[in-house]
C-alpha cells in the first residue's frame, strides 16, 4: 500500500473532494509508475485519476457505519470544551426559577 495515501474512511468527518482527488492522484502514480506523465499518457492518466476518484465517492457513500465509528464520532460531537472551567463558574446558569436573585456587590 502507498504510504501516503491516508485513510479517508473517518467518523468525525466524510472525506473533502481534494482528499480524495489527492489519494486517487497517489494511487495512479503509483500503478502507473509515473510521478508526471508525458504529455502522450496525459488524458489516459487524468481520466484514470477521475475514475477513481468517483469510485472512491461510491465506495465510501455505500459503506454502513460500524459501530466503533459510530461510538468515536459521537465523542466528537461532545468535546469537554468547558473541562478547565470551575463547577461553580456557571452555578448561575442553573439556579432555581423561583428564587430570589442575590444582589451583585
């Protein structure tokens, strides 16, 4: 497998078109040989990269979500933004309805 093409296949996030352009790019250099084909092999090489850039689309879009995907893009969604905060910094934000509001010093 070609070290630089990184797994698109992520739970937080679906992959960007440039990624996947990007890993398809890599993928036909790699089959082909070429770093830069000649301008004879130019559309032969473009179109591949094209096809396999939309089959990756397909492939991912078609691809159930596992269960541990599921599990490590939800623990995305809830980040501890407020972790260095004090407990009593939004004690405030929970007060009963009903009481009486302290005067501010």
């Amino acid at each position: 497998m070609c070290r630089s093409i990184k797994q698109l296949r992520r739970p937080a996030e679906p992959p960007t078109e440039t990624e996947i352009s990007a890993a398809a790019l890599q993928y036909i250099r790699k089959v082909s040989g070429y770093r830069v084909p000649s301008r004879a092999n130019q559309a032969a090489f473009e179109q591949a990269v094209a096809e396999v850039a939309r089959a990756t689309q397909m492939l991912l879009a078609a691809l159930p979500a596992t269960p541990q995907m599921l599990a490590q893009a939800h623990a995305h969604e809830h980040p501890l933004d407020h972790a260095h905060e004090h407990p009593l910094d939004h004690a405030h934000d929970h007060a009963h309805p009903h009481a009486p509001e302290q005067a501010q010093a």
